[in-house]
C-alpha cells in the first residue's frame, strides 16, 4: 500500500485518507481510497449527481450537510496545505481529483 498522502476533510473532520497512487493526468490527481469507516456516510456524495433519485430526501439531507459544514477539503500531508472546495471523483477504492 501506498503512503498516505492526503486526508478528506469535512468542517476539521478527517473522512477518509487518500494514498498516493503516483498517478497524474493534467489536471487529474489519482490516488486509493484507504479503507474509511467515516467516508461510507458519504459516498453517496461522491457518486454522479445525474443518477440521484429525483426528490431523495436521504441525498438533499446529504448535501446539506456537506453544505453546512463548509465543504469537503483537502489536506496535503507533505505540505500541510488545505484545499477547499475540492471536486472528488470516485469509483471503488478509486480517487481523483483536480489540485489548483
């Protein structure tokens, strides 16, 4: 397994840790989705909008909160570095993402 690389943050919470897949495509960032008991409330965030049920009251919930609680960012390990307003795409144990 990789190094952890980043942490998934939503309001100070760590979500879920994210190691270095070594992967890049401008402007992607890849990496693997280290196993998170906190991201699986989640995931549901992160899948494609286009296929949410129309009126679930469970994903409007969902995304109020996100919203309440300022977002999801990004934490770089090596950097320190917060990212806020971070786009995550997932699929599995599967991440990317834009940086900058």
């Amino acid at each position: 397994m990789e190094a952890v690389r980043w942490y998934l943050e939503l309001g100070g919470e760590v979500v879920a840790r994210i190691a270095d897949a070594g992967e890049y495509d401008f402007p992607w960032t890849y990496g693997t989705l280290v196993e998170s008991p906190a991201f699986e409330r989640f995931r549901p965030y992160f899948t494609d909008p286009d296929g949410w049920p129309e009126d679930d009251p469970a994903i409007e919930a969902l995304c109020g909160e996100v919203r309440s609680r300022g977002g999801f960012a990004l934490r770089d390990l090596q950097t320190g570095q917060v990212l806020p307003g971070i786009g995550l795409n997932q699929r599995g144990e599967s991440v990317w993402f834009r940086i900058g």
